[in-house]
C-alpha cells in the first residue's frame, strides 16, 4: 500500500514539527501549514486526513470543516483544540468531526488514532470496490466500467442486456416477472412489449455460453448459480 499523506493544520510551528516528526516515522507524509486559509488552498484528493487545530488567528478550525463539507468535500477531520467544553464538542461533530484530540496531547494518542481512522477509510473504500464487482465463477461483472469478464475475456453487452444481467446478478435467487425487467431497464419507454424481454436474455444467455444456463424462468427471469450445475453442463 502506497504512503497515506496527511494535512497538519496548526498556527503553533513547535507543533506542526512535532506531529511531522513521528507521523513521518510512523510511514506517513506528511503536509502543514500554519492557517485555516492556507489548508483550504493546499487540500487536494492526494490528503486522506486533517490534523486541524481549532483556534487559530483567522479562519477557525470549524470553519475549515464547515467549508469543506459544504463543497461536498468529506476527508477524515480530527480536531486538536485546548477547548474541550461539551458545546465545543458538538459544535465539532457537528460540522464533520470524526474524532477529537485534546491539547496537551500524547503522540502515541494522536498516532494510535490517525491510524485507526485511515485505517478504516482504507477498509470502507476495499468494501466498496468488491461491491462495484460481481463475481459468480469465471463471471465477473464490473458494475462501474460496465463490463462483462467471462473466463478471462471481456464478452460485449449492449445498454439493455448489461442492465438486464446486473439487474439478475445483484438479486441472485430472485425472479423478476417480464413487466418487472421492462420497468427496471427500459423504465418509462411505454411502446416496449414484454416479448422484447425474452429477445434480449435470449441473446444474453448465448453471450454467456456455460453460463447462459443460469437464467432461469419460473414465471419470470432470475439468476441462480451453483458450481455444481455447471461442471454437469460441462462433463456433458
């Protein structure tokens, strides 16, 4: 896994030295800057995490996250702030905070908790890659490039048989009657008959070769895979 770099924000030179110091030792890369202003022009996507001070002259610390997750933008923040009041508490999960840490501070603390953070932003992020990708077999359906791996080669769909197949695969074991599919793919296209659904796995299940015999029709198409079947269809 590549360095995780992160965003020191503090008006404090002796402790933006400090954080660097042992997050660098800890493997991290390691940005500051002394001002809220300053963070807000060198954010970028490359930073996985803030290490924002709260008081500082100028622009707050609650007013860096406020703006941040005003423009959508929803990195991991940490609050390092000598106000520790419950309205500060608040008002700093209130506008994004996902951890505080008060000054003065351990920086076996604050290192144990950049660590459990990123950590679980790397985990959330690998979570949400395999759930981009089905994977049946030797069948893998990328859900965001929209293509289809059968047996190490890419098969090509056209719009509809891509929609009618995720449609399948993301609700194995279900059956979804014709005028179900017509709703789900061709959605507000009214002259479309239920016939046109059958025309379309049809050529999906030729696509598929093997596989082709896992749509199956009871009152409706769905997907059931089972490896069994398959070495059957196979050895036959």
């Amino acid at each position: 896994m590549e360095p995780i770099k992160l965003l020191v924000v503090d008006d404090e030179e002796d402790i933006r030295e400090i954080l660097q110091f042992n997050l660098e030792s800890e493997g991290f890369l390691i940005d500051t800057v002394s001002s809220g202003e300053e963070a807000l022009e060198i954010l970028s996507p490359e930073h996985k995490l803030i290490l924002l001070d709260v008081m500082m002259g100028g622009i707050s610390g609650f007013r860096v996250a406020e703006k941040l997750r005003k423009d959508n933008i929803h990195i991991p923040i940490i609050f390092l702030t000598a106000k520790g009041s419950e309205n500060d508490l608040l008002t700093g999960f209130s506008v994004g905070a996902d951890d505080y840490i008060f000054k003065p501070f351990s920086i076996k603390e604050v290192i144990a908790r950049v660590k459990a953070i990123t950590r679980r932003s790397y985990e959330i992020k690998e979570i949400k890659k395999e759930q981009e990708i089905i994977i049946m077999g030797d069948m893998k359906l990328n859900l965001v490039t929209k293509q289809l791996e059968l047996k190490n080669e890419n098969i090509t769909l056209t719009k509809k048989e891509f929609e009618i197949l995720s449609l399948l695969m993301q609700n194995p074991q279900r059956f979804f009657a014709r005028d179900e599919i017509l709703q789900g793919v061709w959605k507000d296209e009214s002259y479309v008959l239920e016939r046109t659904v059958d025309v379309h796995v049809a050529r999906l299940r030729k696509k598929l070769n093997d596989y082709g015999v896992y749509i199956t029709n009871r009152s409706g198409y769905g997907y059931s895979f089972n490896h069994t079947t398959l070495t059957h269809n196979n050895e036959n």
